[in-house]
C-alpha cells in the first residue's frame, strides 16, 4: 500500500520533524498499545515494524521533495482495511511533521 501526504517543507525540516515524532506512530493505533520500531539505513528513508492486535506490519516512510511517501505491507489478513488504514497514515501523517507544540 502506498500514500503519499504531500507537505509544503524543506527536506531537512520534514526530516527532523519525523525524527522527533517517530515515537507517536504507536499512539494512531487503537488503544494505543502497538509496538513500534524505527530505524533509518539513510537520511531519505525511515524504516518501522509495527505489532498491533496480533497482526504485525512492515513498511517504509520515504521523504521526497513535498511529501511523505509511506509504503506499508499490509499482511492478507489486514487487507480488507486498506482504505481504513491509509485514511489513518493520512491523518497521522500530517502530525508527524507538525511543528512542535502544534
């Protein structure tokens, strides 16, 4: 699945912002409760693995000139909620990159 949340930002400022907000991915999830990991094999690339009521996600977040790419494999279980998810990721995606304090 992919999204894109388009953004009116430098790279280096959208790439700080999703740096310091990573951390918030896990609270787009109901309850709260996923478990997530980050990482970033390069400055343009974000890499997470999600654990969230017993399904598991992988994806990427490539920061390209004006948006936020999101790529998610969603497993077959999950894929009747794509629409669902990808109206999420949108939504989230926009505080990701959110000024701090907004």
């Amino acid at each position: 699945m992919r999204v894109e949340i388009p953004h009116n930002l430098d790279k280096a400022t959208a790439r700080e912002r999703l740096r310091a907000n990573s951390h918030k991915i896990g609270e787009q999830f109901p309850g709260g409760v996923a478990q997530v990991e980050t990482s970033w094999p390069d400055e343009d690339t974000m890499a997470m693995h999600v654990r969230a009521m017993g399904q598991e996600l992988s994806g990427r977040v490539e920061l390209e000139e004006g948006k936020l790419v999101f790529n998610v494999v969603l497993p077959a279980a999950l894929s009747f909620v794509e629409p669902i998810i990808s109206g999420a990721i949108k939504q989230s995606g926009q505080k990701l990159i959110a000024p701090p304090g907004a």
